[in-house]
C-alpha cells in the first residue's frame, strides 16, 4: 500500500511540473500583450468588414412635439464617419458612467455579431456606448458631422 501511495505521489509531481512547464513557457511565448491591452482600452477602432450598418437620427421639434427623425447616410458620408471614428486618439476619450438624457442626434453602427456602437451627441458632448463600456470623445470633427446634420432641417 505505501509503494502505490509512492507513485501516485510522483505521478502528481510530474503532472504538476508538466504543467507548470507550459504555464511557464505560454507566459514567456506570450505575444499578445498588445491585444489585450488594446482590450483594456475604452475606445477601440470599429473593423469595417465587421459592419452591417450604419444609422443616423436625429431630434426636431415639430409642431411643438419633439420627433426622431431618420436621416439618410450616403456611403461617402458613412465611410467618413468611420474613418473619424477610427481615427480617435487614447487621449480624447474619458471614462464615464451615465449619459446626458437629452441627446439631440446618434449614430448606430451595428455589427455581424449583433453588437453595436452608440455615437451621441447633445450639442455639447459625444457620448459611446459599446455594450456596458460608456466614454465619451473629444473629436472636433465628429461633432460636426453631428452640428451639421443638426442645422439641416431637411425632413
């Protein structure tokens, strides 16, 4: 009885240095400490080739009533939109937890894998929302696309 506690006592020992070893090497191997902090990151450029669409509205007063109105990207306008958002540095996004309840436009980038990006605007600051990751963005040209859009009374 002792000698087979023995050698399961040695079978455990050299299951766990195997072990060990590839813990070891997969640590020392490990190039992917780029990707995960660019998962750590709050703001993450969108893959194009991921999108499945692209959506705009925006909030007019109409007959004293305030109304969501959908209003038509063209793919160049789309295209500019991504290249902007995507081209948003580390330094201009700033971590948040609520957002201003009196949006005035958005962007909705839906993705293949049925997650979607929020771009809104209130006229003052751009708020994101990714899933539960809420920022918000200092990008002067983003806000205006939205001010643009937003003096555009066109219905």
């Amino acid at each position: 009885m002792n000698t087979i506690n023995k050698k399961v006592l040695n079978v455990l020992i050299v299951v766990f240095m195997i072990f060990a070893t590839f813990e070891i090497f997969s640590i020392l191997t490990n190039d992917s400490d780029e990707k995960f902090m660019q998962e750590l990151m709050l703001h993450q450029k969108i893959d194009e080739s991921q999108i499945e669409s692209i959506r705009m509205n925006k909030v007019v007063l109409k007959k004293s009533t305030y109304k969501h109105i959908d209003v038509e990207l063209k793919d160049d306008q789309k295209q500019k939109i991504i290249n902007i958002f995507n081209s948003v540095t580390q330094e201009s996004v700033n971590s948040m937890n609520t957002i201003n309840s009196n949006i005035s436009s958005g962007i909705v980038i839906r993705l293949q894998n049925r997650s979607e990006v929020r771009i809104q605007y209130d006229k003052k600051d751009i708020y994101v929302t990714r899933g539960e990751v809420m920022y918000t963005v200092e990008d002067n040209n983003l806000k205006e696309i939205f001010d643009n859009e937003l003096k555009n009374n066109n219905t």
